[in-house]
C-alpha cells in the first residue's frame, strides 16, 4: 500500500525541481566548504605576497589580479585580524553606516568576505543588503525579447515595459544578425514609453561594442568574468583583457557592468573543489580591480546548480550582498527561472525585492515567457499583477507601477508607428500597418505576422557595414514628424559625452536627470530613514485597477 498523501505531495510542482547533496569535491557545496581556503593576508613593501594562504609564487592569474588590483592594502593586515563575526555584526548593525563599512568590507579577501556572509542567516543579508547597496533609490530592469526577432513587437513591449517603470531594458536575439534592428527597436520602443530608459542589446562582445558606439544601445553588462583560472582561459580571456574590454565601453560613454553568478564554475567542470559562494567572491573582487562601477550577479543563468543544493539560495542573496559590500551597483538576478514551483521563485525573489537593490531584477521577462529569448525569467508579463499586488502588499517598491489597459494600448500603438517612420526613413524594410495593429494589441510573437527575415537580415548586414549612427535615428525621427522622441534620443546620445550616467548605479529619471549613488547615496540606519516611498509614489503602487472603493457601493 502506498499513501495518498505522499502521492499528492510527488505530484506537486516542487518536486518536478532537480535537487542535490552536497559534492564539495566537485564544488556542488553553496557555502562553507571544508575544501575553501582560509583567510589570510601578507603584504611586503606594498605588495601582497600571501593571499588566503596561498603564497605569491603560487597564485594564478586570479589571485594575481586581486592581489593587485582588487583589495585596499593601507588597513588591509589590520582588517583581516578582525574576527568575522564582529564584521557581520557590523554589517547589521544600524548604528554603524554604510561609509564607514564599506572601508572595512574593500580591504577583505575573498576568503575572509565568504567567511563573514557565512556567519549570517536569510535575514541578515537582506538586512545588510538594505544598508549596503549603493543607491538609496530602488530600480528595476527587464528582458524585451521575442523568438522572432519582430522589432516592431519589440518597440510596443519596450514602450509598454517603460511606461510599467523599467530603467533598463534588455534585448537579444534569435538570430545573431537581427542585433541591430532589435537594438534600434529597443532604444527607440523604450523611450516613447518613458524618456531616458537605458537600453542593451545582448549579443556576442565585439557585435555589442559596435552597438554601443554606432549609439544604439546605452549600456552593456553581458561581459562575464569567472572564479577559476580554466573557465577564464576557455572562454579565450583573462581579467586584464576584460577589464580593457570596460575601459573600452567606458571611453566611449556606455555603461558597463561584469556579469557572474554562483555555479558557473562548477556547470563549466572547473569548481577547483571550491564553494559556489567563494568562487563568485573572487569574481566580485575581479569586477572591483577592473574598476567596473556595478556587477549583474544572483547566479543568472546558472540558477539551477545553486538552486539545487543546500543553502543554494541563501548564497545567492550572499553574493549580492558581496557586490554592495565592494561599494558596486548590483543588479542581483532573478532573470531565469529555476523552480517549477511558484512558492519557491516567489520566495528566491523576495530575498532582493524586500530590502531592495540598484535593479531587483536583472531581467524581469516584460514579454510572455514562451518569447523570452534568455530561456525565461523567474517573472514575466503574465505575472505583472501579482508583483504589483506584493508592492501593495509589502508597501515595498519594487519598481514597477500599476497601468490602465487603455494607456498600454496607446503607448504601444505610438512605439509601433514611430519605428514604422524610421524604418521608413532610413530605407529600411518597410512595417506595415497590419504589423504596427498587431503589435498593439499583441499578447506576444504568436499574434504577429511574418516578416521577410531575408530582406531584414541583408538590412542589418548593410547597416552594420555603414557608418550608420543614432544621429541618423535622430534625423529619421525629426523629419517624420516626432520631435518628441527624436530629442529624447538627442540626449540620450548627449550623456555619452557628458558621461553622468557612468557613475555607480546611475539611472535617469522621468525628468531626465541622473540619479546614482554620488547625488542618490544610500543612508539607511535604521527606522525611517534610507529610501521610503514618497507619498505619490505610495498612491501610485496602491491604485490597483481591482480595488473597489467607497464610491462602489454606493
């Protein structure tokens, strides 16, 4: 005889998830493994000579790079001597403010930093996480993708995603050649629904710089970096030719930030028998020696191999607690899905939207998941009311805004004709009125006719031949008649001069201006201060389309 229960319970959603024990062997361990260096610290006449018990002779182009690049050596000995749990208790503490630790938690190892988040619970982090993120003000970023590469739904769903309250958008492809057309699609979709969304197109590293400096794309954050010497050398790279790759997009005003994420190692077969969290320490002290302002981690797209062991998440929320604690912007995840299970993606989520990040999300999915081009986030459109719903719940902001039916019908429609003029003007493949009413009213790619992939694809080739630039989307967008969006790009292309928006956690606000944690600094300590919903934005979040009020009994 079998129980009824337990055959009810091996049908739930959960125990469709693949779950592991610990291998730390392997590096399948998220935190505290025995097999993970101790923290240590030698320097003489200004160089580290010993870094977490590994002498100089012996360190790899790793610990090389952190040693000289990554750690603040002046209180560098005397820092290290401090007991762990001392530094926890600090990064808890709401009487000990987030200048004062940071110059503490930048002269740690990655050893020593893996140690101390290891001395801290679920809610701990997040407590630290509220204190030690960079910007006071929370953000929120999304995925704008379709599987066929249709820029015209691409424009509707960024406009529609800006209106809801995304300050990045993010776009790949299906097709690698689409790239330019759905970048353009993007930065111009995204600033019809809201003026000054920063924009990416998510493409292999040379095709990426080439978008950023023709001006269709803003930022970029696709550029990863890795804990272990192998995988850096499989991936034909090493931290030095990364951080030129930053100084690159720097030099040229785009907005950067590295990529990692706990488990990346071990799914590559190179873990070293380390921990997940200590690898991804050493990928976040890489990212600060780089001199990149900000980090996209929370495990992305290796979600599962943390997912699946003990402690897996916790880990998670710990590394983005490691990227605040090196004074980086942190856009922490969130953006694949990992769990069959609604109660546990909602819970993965929570970790970061309740005390709030630089970008809660990395990529939440502003697109059906079927159309998500990253292999599906952990939210996507189908889910907006419910994430609007905790915000209400919570009073938490989480970024987004609740939206009238008729506004996103609108917004939409003006995305769709808008870039329907300047493919038209740029001689572009021609959109048609039936794809601009399509896209108003789509669901996603299923509702949108076909386009010439063909003709498109030579398109892009062309284009990516010329000299071709945003100044040239500009004139399109000018002599078609929308000057409002035409000097909304204008200054979009203006910051890649002025480069304000290159400061740490940078966003632009509805009137256009640069918030980012020089003029935005997080001062949280304690009860009714840091960032609290101003009393506009409360009524925003809590005006549900669903809520009845006195009026409807009457």
């Amino acid at each position: 005889m079998k129980s009824k229960r337990f055959e009810v319970l091996r049908d739930r959603p959960v125990n469709k998830d693949g779950f592991l024990k610990e291998w730390p062997e392997v590096g399948l361990i998220a935190m505290d493994s025995p097999l993970d260096p101790k923290p240590s610290i030698k320097i003489q006449n200004g160089v580290v000579v010993e870094l977490d018990g590994k002498k100089r002779e012996d360190f790899d182009l790793i610990d090389t790079f952190i040693a000289d690049n990554s750690i603040e050596l002046t209180n560098a000995e005397k820092v290290m001597a401090m007991d762990s749990k001392a530094i926890a208790h600090m990064l808890v503490d709401i009487n000990v403010p987030r200048n004062e630790l940071v110059k503490i938690t930048k002269s740690l190892t990655p050893a020593k930093a893996t140690e101390v988040l290891s001395k801290m619970n679920v809610l701990e982090l997040m407590m630290a996480l509220t204190k030690m993120r960079a910007r006071k003000t929370p953000s929120n970023q999304c995925h704008v993708t379709n599987v066929k590469d249709n820029p015209v739904l691409i424009a509707a769903e960024a406009a529609e995603a800006a209106l809801r309250g995304f300050d990045e958008q993010e776009t790949t492809v299906a097709v690698a050649r689409y790239a330019p057309f759905n970048a353009i699609a993007l930065l111009v979709g995204a600033n019809v629904g809201r003026p000054g969304v920063l924009t990416q197109c998510a493409v292999e590293e040379a095709t990426e710089l080439t978008l950023g400096m023709k001006g269709f794309t803003a930022y970029a954050e696709t550029v990863s970096v890795y804990g272990t010497e192998q995988v850096f050398i499989d991936g034909d790279d090493t931290p030095w030719s990364k951080a030129f790759l930053a100084s690159a997009y720097a030099s040229r005003g785009l907005k950067m930030r590295f990529t990692s994420g706990t488990g990346s190692e071990v799914l590559m077969g190179y873990a070293e028998s380390k921990s997940m969290l200590y690898l991804e320490a050493r990928c976040v002290f890489i990212t600060k020696g780089a001199g990149v302002q900000g980090l996209q981690n929370g495990s992305i797209s290796c979600i599962g191999v943390p997912g699946a062991v003990p402690s897996g998440i916790r880990a998670v929320l710990a590394e983005n607690v490691l990227t605040c604690m090196m004074d980086l912007e942190v856009a922490s995840g969130n953006d694949q899905t990992f769990s069959h299970s609604d109660i546990r993606r909602t819970a993965r989520t929570l970790m970061q939207m309740i005390p709030g990040t630089d970008f809660i999300f990395s990529g939440y999915s502003a697109v059906p998941n079927y159309d998500n081009m990253f292999a599906g986030s952990n939210f996507d459109a189908e889910d907006y009311d419910d994430y609007n719903v905790l915000q209400r719940d919570l009073k938490v902001d989480g970024g987004l805004r609740p939206v009238k039916e008729e506004e996103v019908i609108k917004i939409r429609n003006k995305a769709a004709k808008v870039l329907q003029a300047v493919f038209k003007e740029m001689n572009f493949p021609l959109i048609t009125d039936e794809e601009v009413e399509a896209a108003t009213y789509a669901h996603g790619s299923k509702d949108m006719p076909d386009r010439n992939m063909v003709e498109d694809i030579k398109a892009c080739n062309d284009l990516m031949k010329s000299k071709t630039t945003g100044v040239e989307i500009i004139k399109a967008l000018k002599k078609a008649g929308y000057d409002d969006v035409a000097n909304t790009i204008l200054a979009m292309m203006k910051l890649r001069v002025s480069g304000d928006h290159l400061h740490t956690s940078a966003i632009i606000d509805n009137n256009f201006k640069v918030k980012s944690a020089v003029n935005d600094k997080n001062d949280y300590m304690g009860p009714c201060t840091g960032y609290a919903m101003s009393e506009k934005r409360w009524n925003e979040v809590k005006d549900i389309e669903n809520a009845l009020s006195a009026a409807d009994f009457e």
